[in-house]
C-alpha cells in the first residue's frame, strides 16, 4: 500500500479536485461551497487514559499536515481493548462518529507498511491504526503517524461514502 504525502496530493488533480475527501483553499475571487463524502476512516491507537482534547489534536494535526478535510471522516476504528476508552469515546460521541473495534485477530493478518513488533507483543497484533484503518477503507491515504507519544493515527479512503 503507498502513502500519499502532500506533494503527491497537490500533483494529483483528481484527489484534491474531484474527490470529496480533500479540499483546496478558497480563493478571494468570491464564495466557494465545498462538499465533503464521509470517505475518511481513521484508525486509532492510543496509550491508555489519554484524553479526548489528546486525541482531538492528535487527528487536526494529522489532517492539517496532510491537507485533508475533517468533514470528510466516516468513522473511526480500533482494537476491541479500546472499546471502552474514555477519550475515545468522548471524541467519537462529541463529533457523532461511529466506533468500530476489531480482535486482534481480525488486524492480524492485514498487510500493513508498518508492523510494530511491540504493538504485536502488547496487543496480539503488529498494526492497529493501519489494519483497523484498512478493515474500514480500501486504500492507506496516511500511514501510521505518532502524536503527543500517546496517540496513533491512520487514515484510508473507503470506496463509498458512509451513511451510518
């Protein structure tokens, strides 16, 4: 799976002109309306405890290096220990977001660019944030990115928008 970093974004008209996911900056030349499909799936890992305002920073900063559109998120999607993570919770109820949680065995075997072998000591799984991101969408838009050491974030593109 290849990760398309801004350069590649910017050179790809199709992706940030005709894809909902992405958007471009407005110009002064008068009002723009901008649409945004909820194609975006982030995959989420996070030490324990973190908090909600932890995890929020986490996805902006992500979504602002990569210029991508936090309209655009279907969801998010982890491993079933997080089901119960506060922060987590918090974050996916105040921007009404559905949380998906997968066994370790279901992330397991998806073919990820960045196994972690503590992550597979830890959790039973080399990945979390791109395999839980890959369960949801069909290609890795951003791979793993680390944030605040606490939070893991990945985010794919799902082929159809989600309807909820």
């Amino acid at each position: 799976m290849a990760t398309l970093i801004p350069q590649q974004l910017e050179a790809t008209p199709m992706m940030t002109g005709a894809s909902p996911a992405f958007h471009s900056p407005a110009d002064s030349s008068g009002a723009k309306v901008q649409w945004h499909g909820r194609v975006l799936w982030l995959g989420i890992g996070c030490i324990r405890g973190t908090e909600k305002a932890v995890i929020d920073r986490a996805i902006r900063a992500v979504f602002q290096r990569y210029d991508l559109s936090l309209a655009a998120i279907a969801g998010i999607a982890t491993l079933d220990i997080k089901a119960d993570e506060r922060g987590l919770i918090a974050y996916c109820q105040e921007k009404g977001l559905p949380l998906k949680t997968f066994t370790a065995e279901e992330l397991r075997d998806i073919k990820v660019p960045n196994p972690s072998a503590i992550v597979n000591k830890q959790g039973g799984t080399p990945s979390v944030a791109e395999a839980a991101a890959l369960k949801m969408g069909e290609t890795l838009l951003v791979s793993k990115q680390i944030e605040a050491k606490s939070v893991t974030v990945a985010v794919s593109l799902a082929a159809r928008k989600y309807r909820g």
